[in-house]
C-alpha cells in the first residue's frame, strides 16, 4: 500500500482542482470564495 501514496496524493489533488476549475470556470463567473470571505468578515465584524 506504501508503494501507492503518490497516488493518491495525485487523485486527492486532481479532485480537488477540478473541483476548483468547474467551481471558477464557468461562463457567469463564480462568488464561491467571495461568499466566504464575506462570511468570515461578518463573523469578526465588530459590533
């Protein structure tokens, strides 16, 4: 199983960046981490 860890490490990693190229390459663009940062932002907002 050792012999495979470069593997997965490289399916692991295809994933996610395809994740992140269907997320960000669309043709309307995407908010996805915009909406977080906003998130984030807000929570530490001070009152």
């Amino acid at each position: 199983m050792g012999e495979y860890d470069a593997v997965w490490v490289f399916l692991i990693c295809l994933a996610f960046v395809g994740f992140y190229i269907y997320i960000e390459a669309r043709p309307k663009g995407s908010n996805f981490f915009g909406g977080i940062s906003e998130t984030i932002s807000r929570f530490f907002r001070s009152k």
